[in-house]
C-alpha cells in the first residue's frame, strides 16, 4: 500500500539525490527492529534535515494543512475513503474527515499532498505579519581607531543593503554600555547601563522606560506597523538612512583613557544582556537581528573572559580543563541572555574581528540557541568580514542566503520510535509527548524546538531510539505485508515579505531483523552516518568532562567492522568491508585527526567557530569540513580530483585544497619557479597562464557561494604558508617512513600515523575472536 523513493529505489540508491527531494538524509535508511539491535549497529539511528533548504520540485499550495487528532499532517502515505470523504492517519491510524473544502476530492482530483510523489509540501498560512524586520547593531566602541573606522564603513554600506522597511536600532559599549534613542533628532540622547554589574530584564525595561508603552502602534513604511516603543529607539531605513549613517560615522572610540599595562575595558555580556531586552520589549515575537560587532576579549561584567591586567593570559583548553568554574560561569551568563534572546523569536549573530580571542566559546549558547551566524576574521578590513557581512541582506541571485525567522520545528514519528533530541542551532520547547525517548541527546525531552531564523543550509541532526515493537504492531504489519514506519518534520516559519509557510516533509523507511546484516547494510548511508557521528562526538566533549573523543570513535568503528565486516576469524589479511562501509573508515580516519576532535594549536574560540559550522551546515559542506576536497590543475589534462595524500603533491602541480573553512591554492616548485621567471606574461606561455588561472577562477567560485566566506591561502611548496596544506594531508611519507610517498617528493614532519596503518589496526582489531 505504501511506497517511497527508498523503497522504489533500493536496489540502487542515490542517497543525495532523495536528500535534494525532500531536504532529509538518514544514517540507516533501514532500521532494526528492536532496541538491543539498534545498539548493535553502533552508528546512532540519525536523520539529517534542513528544513529552510530550496526544493525544486516542492509544490507550494495556497491553503493551511489538514491535521489529524495525534497532531500529524495529512500526506501520500494516509489511506483515503473517498466516497465518505475520510482518511486514515499513518501514524495513528484514526479516522478524520476532510473539511469543506475537499468535498471535491476523488481518485481522479487529489490535493498536492497526496500526490505519491510529494512527500514535502510547503502551505501558504492565512496569518501574515506585517510587523518590520529589526536590525539591532551592538557595536564595540574600546577599538584602535583604525579598526572602529573600516567597521564603520562596512557598517554604512550595510545600511544601503537593508530592506526599505527595516528598522535599525544603535547601542555602543566599551567601559558602558550606551542604548541610542534615535528618535531624539533634535539631540545626541542615550541611556547608559554600569558594564560592570550583571541587570534583570525588568530593571533595563524599567530605565529604557519601556514596561509601559503607548498602547497605540506606528505606521511604519511600506504600511507596516511598527511596535509601541520601538520609534524611540529604532528609525526605519527608508526614511532616516541619512540620519543613521551620520550617526555611525560619528561614532568614536570609548572615552575612557587606556592603561598601557592593560586591556582595554569591554563589558560585552552587559551588552548583550541590555540588547536582548530592548529588543524583546520592542519587537516581540517578530523577525529581529542582534548583530555584535566586538573587536576584543570581554575583560570586565558578566561575561568576562580575562582580566584587563595584560600580564595574565587569555584562557586555552588547557586552562579551561584544569579549572572550568569562570568558563561556565560566563558561559552561564550567555546562555541566559540566549534564552531570553530565543523566546522572543529573535537571533544573534556575532562578528568576531581581532588577533586575539573575543570570548566567542562562552557566547556560543547565544548563536546556536537562537540560529545566528558567526563570521570569525582578523580584522574589520578583512575581506572575510566585508562580504559576510553584506551576504547577510542580499535577497536576490546567488547571494541569497533564503532567510526564514520565527522559526518552530516539530519531529512526529510513528508509535514506535522515539526521539532523542536534535543536535544544531535551535532552543527546545517543552512539549514533552510519548514519541520523546528516555536517552537525551542534545535538545531532549522534547518534540518541539524553536529557532529565531534560519537559512537555506541550515541543517539539524534528529537522533532516534527505537521502542520494541508491540505484539500488535508486529501483527498489523504481517497482516499487510508492511513493515514500514513514518516520520514527519514540521516547519512553520516566516519568509521576509511575512508571509507565513508550513513546510510539511513526511518519509517512510522499512522495519527488518537485527541479524540480517545485508538488509541493514543495504541501507546504510556513510557520508550521513559521519556527519552524525561528528555532531555527536563534539556533543560529547562539550558535555562531558575528560571525555576521549579519539577512543570513543575508535572504538565504534572497530565494533561497526567486526559486525558488518567480511572476514575470517583472526585473519586481518581477510577482512573486506562492502561498498556502503568501505569510505566509513576514511572519514573516520580523517575526522580523527579535524579540528572538531583535536583541539591542539586551535584556541577555544576557533574550536567553538568549528563547531557551530558543523553542527550548522549540509551533510555536503560538514563531509568537507570533515574530509576536504583535493584537486590537481596540470598540464597533463584538465582538472580532476586526487588523493588526500602527501603523495599528491608533484613539482609541476598545482592543488586547490577546500577545507570549508580555508580554501589554499598550492603551487609546486617547478610551477612556482616558473611563475616567478615571469613566464605566464609570455605569449609562448598562454597555457601556462592559463594554468595559474584556473584554480583561481575555481577558488573564486568556492568562495562567492559560501557563507560565511573561508579564508583564502595562495602559496608555494616549501613556503611557510604550505602548512595550511600538509596540516590537511595523509602522513604517508614522514621523517621517519623508509622512504617518500609514491610519486612524491615531499615529506610531512609529524608522528601521526597514516591511513594505510590505521586501516592495518583497524583490520587486526576487527578480526579478534
């Protein structure tokens, strides 16, 4: 009765091909019946789901969705009574009568959503907003004066960006912190909060005069309607965009003098913490950006990451290993202003410009809890800034980041399977049902999440447990011959014309025993399965005290070989692993030794940039955070992909390596010399010249159409910027191998060891009787 594109597609299947369908990709795509089993498999039962992601083929309908009595939506999977105009619920199997509406149903005039082919339905809600979107610019004034100037031009030309009916609200901190009243044109007004003291909510609401506002709203532009008590403090773009970018050029550095034996005094938690009020009180429940722009650590108020005596040092893992008590007590801090910030359906986004450390690990709860962006960069000149910045508010081409606010999410599976929580950018709602399992992962206990936006990348990782099948269910599904299960992802979320959607994504996947292997394998999905893995190990070390992610990945994929692996007992030279296994190692190999596992030579803001990126983006971009991409640019052919391996790097080659993160174009020795002869401005040369342009030109595309913009790397062999490369390359020749790797010349100094010995342990392991 049921079928799906797995089922249709299973001797051979395209895994990416069904996640461009309906925007969810599972670990398993098979599932084992029973608890005890599920944990045999090792690999987390997992689905990853980008509910914000462009689906072509997704039909958008004009009317609200028709819901049964367990809270499901109707989709293909429901059985229909068209003479007594009825439906039966998949997931509950109750009966419902359709509306009015559908009178005119029959098998020959179905609805979109029961059509088998549309298994994601976006529906267009009757609710519309028509309240403004608000930009609410924190911004660091304890700044060099050279940095407070290049913020302020890209603060300007975001001006120019911003949507005609945006408002844009001002608050400044340094020593104080400063909240603008922009209304007052007549003079400079601002209200001024101690930075050295931690505020309740009610008192800022109280001072900012804001508990009692005007029961009457504004008209804004565009007829929109413009919260009571948010004109004081915000002015709309379309109208004051003279007036604001004056008074951002105005803008100068904290008055206060600075110590030459000290830092200077940045009270960043105490903004954050006035910011997240304002906003709250002025637009509640609406589409709000609070975007930071901090140029240093936090040194005084809650928050406070180091002292301002420039003798002490700024916290390391090893610091923070040893003692945890002020990293959680900051940490502690940001995460209350994150919920005040996300039950008001609002976002943080922070944009980190400095040499040294901002405190970015203690403020991560308030980017992941509420779905911001983080953009980490050197400085405010920075291209990486720049562009970032202004990708944010671009609405057209291939720029558009497809923002949706005001975000809820919902999970509903079938009676026998449980959630366990999601891993990614959300904050959990406390609806607490019978499909919430008692193992929490991430954001447990619940079924519901709410996130103040997302973007079209934006992807969550739902981890499930399985509940033993009942005698009943089992009984149901022999009688039919049907052993599938089914599980719904709701969205309800805002676009930014405010135009409500409900996008409405249900997926079926099959039931089938524990101990057949090749049926489990069959459906296992290895690209997924190590994107879920890295969500849950970073988890895992946030969470868990002195826990040794290396060994625990070790460990599970030792116990996912021996299962699955094909081998004779004690015999390492035997073992073979099917193709849906046979990448599974590799990734793991390389996740091992990523900057999400080893933390070593990354500081803790660069670790906690990481690993919001992770635990934020597609299966595709986390696979190359994960492994990067290698390519190799000769005169030989045209470009083509190789090994990750120290073997790849030849004389006359140039490599663009991707790590997402950092895109490095390598040029060797030959080519680098002939670059520096000056041969590409030759006319014999066009090839050549050709040759130093195409990697370029493919660089330049990686980084127009990711966000936020990697850092690009252009160096030679044997430069010292060549580390950005070898750091990311299998240590198959080192200083102490017999010799250099096959086709190479170069050699890795590291102890590591590589993936052709690891495979060798990982076989001798898996073997062991």
């Amino acid at each position: 009765v049921f079928r799906s594109k797995w089922t249709m597609a299973q001797s051979g299947v395209d895994f990416a091909a069904l996640e461009d369908g309906d925007g969810v990709r599972f670990a398993w795509n098979v599932w084992p019946d029973s608890k005890v089993e599920a944990t045999k498999c090792v690999v987390p039962l997992a689905a990853l789901w980008s509910p914000g992601k462009d689906l072509p083929s997704m039909p958008v309908v004009p009317y609200e969705p028709v819901q049964c009595r367990c809270g499901a939506m109707l989709n293909p999977f429901a059985r229909v009574d068209f003479p007594s105009k009825l439906w039966i619920c998949p997931f509950c199997h109750m009966r419902n009568h359709f509306p009015p509406h559908y009178a005119s149903i029959s098998e020959t005039n179905l609805p979109a959503e029961l059509f088998p082919n549309y298994c994601t339905v976006e529906y267009t809600m009757q609710q519309r907003t028509t309240e403004p979107p608000a930009y609410l610019l924190v911004i660091d004034t304890a700044l060099p004066e050279d940095e407070l100037e290049g913020l302020k031009i890209a603060l300007g030309q975001a001006l120019s960006l911003m949507p005609e009916n945006a408002q844009v609200g001002i608050i400044t901190f340094g020593t104080h912190v400063h909240v603008h009243e922009l209304g007052c044109l007549a003079c400079v007004k601002s209200y001024v909060f101690k930075g050295t003291v931690s505020l309740k909510a009610q008192l800022i609401k109280e001072k900012l005069q804001l508990l009692y506002p005007a029961k009457q709203s504004q008209t804004g532009a565009n007829g929109t309607h413009v919260p009571a008590g948010a004109g004081r403090f915000f002015l709309p773009v379309s109208e004051y965009e003279f007036q604001l970018s004056a008074m951002i050029d105005e803008l100068y550095s904290d008055p206060f003098p600075d110590v030459s034996d000290q830092r200077p005094s940045r009270c960043t938690g105490t903004a954050l913490q006035v910011a997240a009020s304002l906003m709250g009180s002025c637009f509640p429940n609406s589409y709000g950006r609070l975007m930071l722009f901090v140029g240093g650590p936090s040194t005084v108020g809650p928050g406070a990451i180091v002292s301002r005596d420039l003798t002490e040092p700024i916290r390391s893992h090893k610091d923070i290993s040893k003692s945890t008590q002020n990293f959680n007590k900051s940490k502690l801090h940001y995460s209350l202003v994150a919920e005040e910030i996300a039950s008001s359906g609002h976002t943080a986004d922070v944009f980190a410009c400095a040499l040294e450390q901002v405190g970015l690990a203690e403020m991560k709860p308030c980017v992941e809890m509420t779905g911001g962006l983080v953009v980490l960069a050197e400085s405010f000149h920075h291209n990486v800034f720049r562009e970032s910045l202004s990708r944010i508010f671009q609405t057209e081409g291939d720029d558009d980041l497809h923002f949706r606010s005001n975000c809820t999410l919902e999970v509903l599976p079938s009676h026998d399977v449980k959630v366990c929580g999601v891993v990614g950018p959300c904050s959990p709602l406390a609806r607490k049902t019978q499909a919430v399992s008692d193992t929490i992962i991430g954001m447990g206990e619940t079924t519901a999440w709410r996130v103040g936006s997302l973007i079209g990348s934006t992807t969550l990782a739902c981890y499930f447990d399985v509940a033993t099948l009942s005698r009943e269910s089992n009984n149901a599904q022999m009688g039919t011959g049907v052993h599938q299960f089914f599980i719904q992802f709701v969205c309800r979320s805002q676009l930014p014309s405010g135009e409500r959607r409900c996008r409405v994504t249900t997926v079926t996947r099959r039931w089938t025993e524990g101990k057949n292997l090749p049926d489990l394998a069959a459906g296992f999905d290895q690209e997924a399965a190590a994107v879920a893995m890295a969500r849950l190990s970073s988890f895992k070390m946030e969470m868990q005290d002195e826990f040794d992610a290396t060994r625990w990945l070790d460990r599970a994929l030792i116990k996912l070989s021996s299962r699955f692996g094909d081998y004779r007992k004690d015999d390492p030279s035997s073992f073979q692993l099917s193709p849906q296994f046979s990448i599974f190692p590799q990734f793991m190999f390389n996740l091992r030794r990523s900057q999400f596992v080893q933390v070593f030579n990354n500081s803790p803001d660069e670790t906690a940039y990481f690993r919001i990126a992770l635990n934020r983006e597609t299966t595709t971009n986390a696979l190359v955070m994960i492994q990067p991409t290698l390519m190799s640019y000769s005169f030989s052919g045209p470009p083509e992909p190789v090994l990750l391996d120290v073997a790849s790097i030849v004389p006359d080659r140039i490599l663009l390596l991707d790590s997402y993160f950092t895109v490095v174009i390598f040029h060797g020795t030959t080519v680098a010399q002939w670059r520096k002869a000056g041969y590409q401005d030759m006319p014999e040369h066009e090839a050549f010249k050709q040759l130093l342009e195409a990697p370029q030109a493919d660089a330049d595309a990686i980084i127009r159409e990711r966000f936020p913009a990697p850092r690009r790397v252009d160096c030679d062999q044997n430069g010292s910027q060549a580390r950005f490369l070898l750091a990311k390359l299998n240590p198959s020749a080192t200083y102490n191998s017999s010799g250099v790797g096959i086709g190479g010349t170069e050699v890795i100094l590291t102890d590591d060891v590589s993936l052709q010995v690891f495979m060798e342990h990982l076989q001798k392991l898996a073997v062991e009787s």
